[in-house]
C-alpha cells in the first residue's frame, strides 16, 4: 500500500502531462471544426506538401542515424578500450556538450555556418571562396549529427563495456582474427545498443523543427515544422494533431519492426 | 628437455614496474597434465596468458614443438584455452559455439556436424545442440567451453581456474571427469588453479609458484610429502613448521628435544625448518612420548580429529582419528620419514627465490 502511495506523484503526472494531452491529440486528430468525426486529417499526410515534407524528414534523420552510428561505433571502441582514470575524462568531454542548452548549441552553429558567419569570415580572410552551407539540407544533417551524436555513443559504449574480454580473447583463440572476432562476436553482442542508439537519434531527428528552424531558414519545411506552423500559424489543431498521430504511428512501428527482428537476430545468430 | 612439448625460457614480465614473472624457466612434456599453483598474484594466469598469446613478455621465449611462438597471436597458436568464466558466446547456440573455431578454418558442414556430436558426447551433453549458453547451469556451461576447445583438436589445452566458479560437489565431478578427458584425448594439460586439492587429485606434475617465482616442480606425492621450503609446506595442506637444529645426519633437535630423522648432509649444528604433517604426529601415553604436552584444542573435523597439542612453547597441531580430551597430559612420537628437514632461507627475499629441480 505504502508503495503504491509513492507513486501517486508520477502517475498524477503523467496523467496530466502525458495521458490526457495525448487523448487530445487524438480527440483534435479524429474530429473537424464542428467535432463531428473525420479521417481528413490523417489522410492530409498525402497531399504532395506534407509528403514532401514527411519524406524530406525521413531522408535527413536517416542520413543523419547513419552518418550518427558511423561516427559513434569507433569512437565508442576507443572509449570503452580505455581503461581507468583517462576513460572517465573523455567520456566527460562527450557528455559535456549535452548538459548544454539545445538552442545555444544550434544557433551557435548557425553564427557559424552564416553566409557572413565565423567560418565565411575565416575563409574570406585567408582569400579562399566562401561556403554556402546554412539553410541546405547538409545544415540540417550536420546540426542532428552534432546534437545526437552523444545518444548513439553512449548506448553502444554500454553494451561494449558489457562484452567480458575474455569472450574476445575466446575469439582469437579459436582461430578468428581481429576483423573476424569483431563480425562474429563484437558487433553481434552490441547490436542492443545499436539499436537503442538508432531509436534514440532516428526519433529526435525525425520530429525535430528547431534545427530545421535554425539552420534550415524557412527554405526547407520537414514534417516538425509543418506541425509545429499548424498549431503556432495557422491555428489549425485538428491538422496538426492529424499529422501527429500519423508520425507517431510511423514510429511505433519501425520500433516494433525493429524489435522483431532483434528477437530474431537472438535464436539464429551469424 | 629435448622432448618437451612447450618449453618457457627466461620469460620475465611487469605490469606498471611491479616484477610478476622474473626469469622463469619451465618445460612441459608431451600429454602431461601439469598445474600451475599458487596464491593469486603468483604470476600463474600471466604465465597462461603468455602461453595463449594474449600476453608478451617483456623478454624470453615461448617455444612450442621446437618453433619460437613468442610473438604469434592467439590465432596462428595450435593450442585451445578454456576461460575462468567459461567466455561462451552468447548471441549464439551450443552447436554454434562448438563450431566456431571450426568454420573459421572452413571445415565441412559434415565435418562439424560430426565433431559437435562427438564433442557433446565426451563432455556428457548429448542433445544440447540448439540450447543457448544462457539456459545452461555453471557446469554445463564449463562442459562446452572445453567441447569448444577441444574439437579444434588442439596440442595442448590451457584451463585457467575452470572450476573456481561452481561449488564444491560440481567441482570434484568435474576433476574427474577432467582427468577422464585428458586419458581419452591424449592431450596434454596446463592447468591454473589456487586450489592445492584440486591440484592433488589431477596432475601428474605440480609447479607450485609464489611472487613470480617457481618454489618447487614435483608430483603430487613429493610436492605434499617432501616440500622443499616452507612457503611450499605452507600452501600445501596443513602443516607443523618448526625452527630446527640438525645435530649431525639424522638427528635433529626439535625445541629442545632429540627426534631421530632420515634426511642427511644438511652439516652438523646446522640450523633448519623441519615440516612434520598434522596427521604424522602421533599422540602417545607421555612417557612413551619424544616431546611432552597438553591438549588444548579439540574439533570433530568428520573424517578425523584436530586437536591442538602445546608441547615445549610451541602449538602442534594434531589430526587423529582416536580423540584426546582438553587437558589430557600427552606425548608426542613422530615416525623418522615423517620429519621433511628444509634448509632454512638465508633473507626475507631468499623465501620467494626460484628453488630449482
């Protein structure tokens, strides 16, 4: 009884903050101006602006996820190989940036990437060309990497630190070389952290509307800003919460498409 | 020397400055088992790893059926380690795991599959073949890890405290069991262990270790019953060891007391350690007694009694079948070839120095 008491708080909070704006989200996603029930909103996905806009999303947070776990698989090798006081350090140097401010790191980005910014000026300096970076695609890549990179490091470094050396060394002593015990047993071991790396940048990157704001000018609309104009421009809730739930629905079932197949990865391994 | 399957020389090794292997010397005979043992920091998994290759030393070499291997990685090695904590994979099948070091030698489909049959069956795991590491107990799991091993048919396996890790029934089954898998793959054995029991019972040869150095090589019966130095006699079962004088050859005073011994050429006058196991000394009526005493303490041990006899300041300690209540006036009788005389060493340092066959 006593612990059910404790918590009291949280489910008090998550009914307030989570259970019932979400019920909305869903009552103004089925329903027009006049309440009466609709599926004009959830099919709104396919006229040609929110497609594009959807599918310019998935492409970016792809690109991104990708370019993310390239960078995060090695650097999360290297962390997780250092032993002792110096891993603590460096895993500190990669934390740091997230205990900053969201917005201050992207808009210090676009103070960078500006057609005027600190790296032009440097280039014009130095009588190179400048580089037209700021409101391409390639900005909106570069800033998901820089501010997700740290969530597909530090699931994958778990699961490594996890992996027992001996089971390495086992490798190695079996026959397999470097590159053969990294395929066969490495890799294999670490896909949980992979995964939940993929989730952790794949989602935010997907949905995200601040870094497209910044660094995206108005030129390049993902489906994060189309929802976010609907609710803060345009006032259309019902719209907007249509288009929601349809994101939601697209992430929900790449997760559990992607648990599937983890399942199966576990009973017919490589 | 010449018939020596591995043959370690001068193998020295330090980790952050501080000495674990200093000059060690050591040779292994084709299908012996051979033990390694000794108190955790003795430099014995080191001298393993060094074998398995996941160690260089800093000088010496590892020589394996005549060839240098000091500087092979683990791969290129014809020998097979089974790890403290069996180092299964996981994410694969018991049939998988087996087959791991076969299909990375790109063996046959039938080849394998026999050999995983045959591999099962010696360890006493048919049927275990699409089972997953994790739904295995401690033993069973320790019984693949050394069916892994060994359907690489390797020339020498390495077992680093394979056992520490299961309880004490589980363990003798599997000393056994080792033993039976030894005689039937002909094999031959490097074994780490820090149990002196354990390395009783299994090897054929012991090497007992302490602080990077070899303290004694022997069998079991000559390592137990004539250690060469106290650390030895120390470590190995439980022992009465008293500062001694050897009068002349074979007779030694022992506080105070003259006990008539077998060993010679020690000098005369000499000072020594003499080691007399707890279930050598016999309880007599005092006046039969070499030496008289007190019993002071009294357990019921199962297989026998110990009993705690003060005798001339020192404490002996006693393991009889025939009990002796506290207080009881004893004496105390020592058959001569039950009394192991070793020189004393000459400095603190003298006790860890290489005793060498």
């Amino acid at each position: 009884m006593n612990k059910k008491l404790l918590s009291a708080p949280f489910l008090f909070w998550s009914a307030l903050f989570i259970i019932i704006p979400l019920c909305m989200v869903f009552y103004y996603g089925f329903t027009d101006k006049d309440g009466a029930f609709t599926l004009s909103n959830i099919m709104a996905i396919a006229t040609p602006e929110h497609s594009k806009a959807f599918f310019e999303a998935v492409k970016l947070s792809l690109l991104s996820t990708v370019i993310c776990f390239f960078l995060a698989y090695p650097l999360a090798m290297i962390l997780a190989n250092l032993k002792g006081k110096r891993s603590s350090l460096i895993a500190l140097i990669f934390i740091l940036p997230m205990w900053m401010n969201f917005l201050l790191r992207t808009l210090a980005w676009q103070t960078l990437l500006e057609k005027t910014g600190v790296i032009n000026s440097i280039l014009g300096f130095l009588g190179l060309p400048a580089l037209n970076i700021i409101n391409t695609p390639g900005a909106i890549v570069l800033g998901m990497v820089y501010n997700f990179l740290p969530f597909m490091v530090l699931p994958i470094y778990n699961v490594l630190c996890k992996i027992d050396v001996n089971v390495l060394n086992a490798a190695r002593d079996l026959g397999a070389n470097e590159a053969q015990a990294f395929l066969k047993v490495t890799l294999p071991l670490s896909v949980p952290g992979i995964i939940s790396g993929i989730t952790m940048v794949f989602v935010p990157a997907l949905t995200t509307f601040v870094i497209s704001t910044i660094l995206g000018g108005s030129k390049i609309l993902l489906i994060g800003n189309v929802i976010e104009q609907e609710f803060t421009q345009t006032g259309n809730w019902h719209l907007g919460s249509g288009l929601s739930i349809v994101l939601m629905m697209f992430i929900i079932f790449n997760m559990v498409i992607s648990a599937i197949t983890d399942k199966e990865g576990d009973t017919n391994a490589l | 020397m010449k018939n020596a399957l591995v043959n370690l020389e001068n193998i020295t090794k330090s980790f952050d400055g501080q000495m674990i292997l200093d000059e060690l010397n050591l040779y292994i005979r084709e299908n012996e088992f051979l033990t390694l043992l000794g108190p955790s920091g003795c430099g014995k998994t080191t001298t393993l790893r060094i074998l398995g290759g996941f160690e260089k030393p800093d000088k010496g070499r590892v020589v394996f059926e005549g060839k240098d291997i000091t500087n092979l990685p683990p791969n290129k090695r014809n020998l097979n380690t089974v790890f403290q904590k069996y180092a299964l994979f996981t994410h694969m099948s018991i049939a998988e795991n087996i087959a791991f070091g076969l299909k990375i030698k790109n063996k046959s489909k039938a080849y394998i599959d026999d050999k995983i049959k045959y591999a099962l069956k010696l360890v006493n795991l048919d049927g275990f073949e699409n089972r997953m590491p994790d739904s295995l107990s401690g033993g069973q799991q320790q019984r693949i890890a050394i069916a892994r091993a060994i359907v690489n048919e390797p020339k020498l396996l390495l077992l680093d405290e394979p056992l520490g890790a299961l309880d004490l029934k589980l363990r003798q089954d599997m000393q056994y069991e080792l033993i039976r898998l030894k005689n039937e793959l002909g094999i031959t054995f490097i074994y780490v262990t820090h149990d002196q029991e354990e390395a009783l019972t299994m090897s054929d040869t012991i090497v007992v270790m302490n602080q990077g150095y070899i303290q004694q090589i022997g069998s079991p019966e000559r390592i137990y019953n004539e250690p060469e130095n106290a650390f030895v006699a120390d470590f190995i079962g439980d022992s009465n060891i008293i500062g001694a004088t050897m009068v002349r050859d074979r007779l030694v005073e022992i506080l105070g007391a003259r006990f008539a011994c077998v060993d010679e050429g020690f000098g005369e006058n000499k000072p020594v350690d003499v080691v007399i196991r707890p279930e050598d000394v016999e309880l007599v009526a005092p006046s039969d007694g070499t030496i008289q005493g007190v019993v002071t303490h009294l357990i019921f041990k199962g297989v026998h009694y110990e009993m705690e006899v003060t005798a001339n300041g020192y404490e002996w300690l006693v393991h009889s079948t025939r009990m002796h209540e506290v207080g009881t006036p004893v004496g105390i009788k020592v058959d001569p070839f039950n009394i192991q005389i070793m020189n004393k060493p000459e400095s603190e340092d003298e006790e860890a120095v290489g005793v060498n066959e």
